[in-house]
C-alpha cells in the first residue's frame, strides 16, 4: 500500500512539472513576438531617419566674384553683398542646405549649363531672350537699368559724344546687349572685359572712353571705392528685374523654395533690411 501511494504521488510531480513546462513553452513564443516588433519598430524608425537624412540635399549655388554691393569680398575676404543675404535668408526660411560658389560671371553660367551647378544668383536680368535660351528665373528680386558712366574729368556728356570713341562692357551682360544695341547709332567702339572692376580700372586710366554697366553697380562702386568716375544723366534704360536663375527643369524645386521664401522675407521685413544694409533704401 505504502508503495502504491509512493508511485501515486511520484506520478502526479511529474504531471504538474510536464503542466509546468507547456505554459513556459506558450509563453515564450509571445515574448519573441513582442521583441520582434520592437526590434521591427526600431528598425523602421531607423530607416526612417536615414531616408530623412539622405533626402538633405546641399545645392550648389554660383555666383559673381565682384558685383557690388550684390556680391564682393569684404575686408576680411568674406562673399558678401545683397545676393548673397538674400540666398541666406531665403534658405533659412526654407530650409534648405547651400553651397556658394563665387565663380564669376561667365563660369557660373557654364557650370550651371553642365550641371556642376544647381542655380546662380549674380545680378541677372530676367529677359526673353535669356529665356528662350534656356535660362528658368525665379520671381524677380530687385529692378535695375544699365546705364553709363565716364571718368571724372572726361566731356562725354551722352551718346552722342561717343563717335569714334570705345566703351567698355562685361561680356554676356545686359549691360553689353544696350551697349551693342546703340554702337551703330552713336558710331563707337564696344570692347568686353570679364568684370566690372577691371572696367571701371580701364576707364579711370584712359585705355576706354566710357562704360556700360548696372546703374546701381557702377553707383556703388564710385560711392564706396571713390573712383574717379560719374554717371551720365540721361543714359539709362528701362528697368528689368534681377531673378535667380537655374538651366536644368529638374531643379525646378530650387526655384520654388526660391520664390517661398522670397515672398516670406518680403512679408516679415527682412528683405528690406537687405537692401537698407547695402544700398540705404
């Protein structure tokens, strides 16, 4: 009897340690379960935050190296100038990232046209013809004319002074394109130089008799640089308007951020800081 209960009580142990096991057993797959979420989750959190990552574009922007006041080297070899503020404020309202690069005129037109740039902000006038030649421009982001100016001391006192006479212009400028559009008229000489200051240099030392360039430009340079030049009344042409500009359809994106963010500083006042900054307007 004393046996009988001995194996009774032995069978029944091994009953609850087998009842033991399969509820250990049930429970383990759901603990995998629910760290194989988590670690899914986690996962796809990751992934998340690297495709939000990689989608951070830096765009490489070119521009003028001496324009001034839109875009120059300060004292400490900084770019600065009122292109410049305004890409920087339109960016940070936009959020986007940006490299600049001063390239000069004709080279950021090239590097956009090979796609070594997204886009260039340098002074450009928005025109029809630059349009038809594959130029895509932004909204407009200041009014400006081209005009003339001579040396200090010169007699020149319009166009009609200039028979025989050579003017200076920057190559692929609206300021060559007024220049060309009346030398037949006024019987001179257009001869293009790279920059603005090296224009300006050729008239103050008498290599050229005149020069064509941005009104607000050659302003601001006789202004602040104290060149030994003035403007001619009367020689100025109708306004245009500045615009960022782009040479690829893809980059289209760039250009509506522009134009955002454009709208926005406009709205909130910093874009007349810029100006003020620079031009006292």
């Amino acid at each position: 009897m004393k046996k009988k209960m001995m194996m009774m009580l032995l069978t029944a142990t091994m009953v609850f340690s087998l009842v033991g096991c399969g509820s250990k057993g049930a429970e383990a797959p759901e603990a995998d379960t629910a760290e194989t979420a988590d670690d899914a989750e986690s996962a796809d959190a990751d992934a998340t935050d690297a495709e939000t990552s990689d989608s951070g574009k830096k765009w490489i922007i070119a521009t003028d190296t001496a324009f001034k006041p839109f875009e120059y080297k300060d004292d400490s070899g900084e770019y600065v100038g009122i292109d410049v503020d305004i890409l920087a404020a339109i960016a940070e309202d936009q959020g986007f990232d940006y490299d600049l690069q001063a390239l000069g005129w004709d080279a950021s037109i090239a590097a956009c046209q090979a796609g070594q740039a997204d886009g260039m902000i340098a002074g450009a006038s928005i025109t029809d013809e630059r349009k038809n030649s594959g130029w895509i421009f932004s909204d407009g982001y200041y009014d400006a004319n081209q005009s003339m100016a001579v040396a200090e001391n010169s007699s020149i006192t319009g166009f009609a002074d200039l028979n025989g006479k050579t003017v200076a212009v920057k190559t692929g400028s609206m300021s060559a394109e007024y220049a060309e559009s009346l030398k037949d008229e006024y019987g001179f000489t257009v001869t293009t130089f790279e920059d603005s200051p090296t224009m300006y240099q050729a008239v103050v030392g008498g290599q050229v008799d005149a020069v064509f360039d941005d009104t607000p430009i050659m302003a601001s340079n006789i202004k602040d640089n104290g060149l030994a030049m003035k403007l001619v009344d009367g020689t100025g042409n109708e306004p245009a308007s500045y615009g960022f500009a782009i040479f690829n359809a893809d980059n289209q994106e760039l250009v509506d951020m522009f134009n955002a963010g454009l709208a926005n500083i406009k709205a909130n006042g910093t874009y007349d800081e810029i100006i003020a900054k620079y031009l006292g307007e």
